[in-house]
C-alpha cells in the first residue's frame, strides 16, 4: 500500500473517535446536570497507529485488504467506572442506543486473560458522514474501573519495554497485583452506596452554590451596593459553616430578595413609558 494512502484510510476512523468520544463525555454531562450518578466516569479515545495497525496484522495474518473489516479496534474508545457494577450500566446504554450497532461483546472481567487482563469489550458498527456518503466504521470501546485500567496500562508498557517477552518475575509480580486490583474493586463495591452518596452531596452542594452566585451576580445591577455586599458577607458566613441547609434556606431568602428587585425594575420601568 503506498504511504499516502494510509491518512485516507484513517481519517474516517479519527473522525468516529472525535464523534464518539464528545457523545460519551456529553452523557456524562447530562447524568451530572439532572443530579444523577453517571456510570461512566472518564471517556478516551485513539485511533490506533500504522506501526501497531502492521503488528497485529503480521501477528493475526490478516491481508491489506481484509485490514478494515478483521482489525477491529483501528478506532478505540475507553470508558472508565469507579465501581465493577457500572460496568454493565455502560454496556446496556451503548447497546439501547440507535446511533451504535453491536456487533460482538467481549467480557474479560468474567473470563479474566491469562495473563491477568481485565476489561469489557465491546465492538460496535459507528456511522460516519463522508463525501463519499454514509460509512460504517467499527469501533472498540474498552469499559473497566479504574484499578483494571491501571493494571492494562502498566502490563502494557512492559509488554513494549520487553518486547512481548515478559521476564518471568516481573510476570508473576503483574499476576499479584491483577489480583489485588480484584480485591480492590470488591472492597470498594461493598462501601458503593456511602461513596455515591458522598459524591451526590458533593453534586448538589456545588450545583447549590452555582446558583446562589448566579443570582447574585443578577443582582448587580438592580440592588444597591451596600445591600449586595451584606449577601455577599452573609453568603461566605453561611458557606463557611458547611451546613447544606442552611445554604438552601439561604438560597430561597435570595430568590424572594431577587424576585423582589426584579419586580421593582419592572414597575420602574412601567412608569417611565
């Protein structure tokens, strides 16, 4: 294959990458704006390199032309969760979606990999928009907690550093701590409720203070001066006792004070049309 040809061939699959990394970050955007706890947790994307693309070639003796239908993973997309049980939750929003098709699903948490791998695959049919028309461009989305990515992405660095050929007591180190990884996830899935709890809190506390200070900004050009700086004092007092109710009977004094202000503004300028 001439070299030039190589961007061609994978300009359609940067362009499912840039796609599918934004709709995945914007679902985790939309469970965080309702209040709700999103499964996924950090979104990545890459589409693989000609040398690596030429390796797994070589390796699985797959021709140039059966390239784009047996490398399956030329674009790759990774989700991370913070629990196990996320996992699924990823996994039926991809397959209830209609701008994905399944094509195969692959559980290497279930069925741990020898070497101590573990991940949820799942293979996808993306379409893109070209000039040449609608395409269909395969994906692999890689979905694991953060202990499993963690553990991949140092296997993986000493699988390059050495060549495939891992030395046997840097190997049996990788098998340990693929099994602490395990005990890990379990420990953190049996405190899941507290965490998520604390995170919700989190979520609404900060969501909390976004619109108090939108307010007060609001305020800015209607109240006077002297009175805005009284919220603000009285705002960093409440804010500083760490009191969620507070803040929110707070909250709900600004608004009448706001609604109050706005109404003014209103009549002021009534009269003077």
């Amino acid at each position: 294959m001439e070299i030039q040809l190589w961007k061609k061939i994978l300009d359609p699959y940067e362009l499912a990458v840039k796609e599918l990394t934004v709709k995945f970050e914007h679902l985790i955007e939309e469970h965080r704006l309702q209040g709700l706890y999103s499964p996924l947790e950090q979104v990545t994307g890459r589409v693989k390199s000609v040398s690596s693309i030429l390796n797994k070639m070589r390796k699985k003796k797959i021709l140039m032309e059966e390239m784009e239908e047996k490398v399956e993973d030329i674009a790759g997309i990774r989700i991370i969760c913070q629990f196990v049980e996320d996992i699924k939750k990823v996994v039926e929003i991809i397959k209830s979606r209609s701008d994905m098709e399944v094509k195969e699903e692959r559980d290497y948490i279930t069925n741990m990999k020898d070497s101590g791998y573990r991940s949820y695959h799942v293979i996808i049919y993306y379409p893109i928009e070209t000039l040449e028309g609608t395409r269909k461009i395969q994906a692999e989305i890689q979905i694991r907690t953060l202990g499993m990515n963690f553990w991949s992405t140092i296997e993986h660095s000493l699988q390059y550093k050495y060549e495939k050929n891992i030395p046997d007591h840097i190997r049996r180190r990788l098998t340990k701590a693929a099994d602490a990884i395990i005990v890990l996830d379990r420990e953190m899935s049996t405190v899941r409720g507290e965490i998520m709890d604390a995170q919700n809190s989190l979520l609404i506390q900060e969501s909390l203070v976004s619109d108090i200070l939108n307010t007060i900004h609001n305020l800015y050009h209607l109240s006077n001066k002297r009175e805005l700086g009284k919220i603000q004092d009285e705002f960093y007092r409440i804010y500083e006792l760490n009191d969620m109710e507070e803040l929110k009977r707070f909250q709900r004094e600004l608004d009448i004070i706001a609604e109050g202000y706005r109404a003014q503004s209103v009549e002021h300028k009534g009269i003077h049309h």
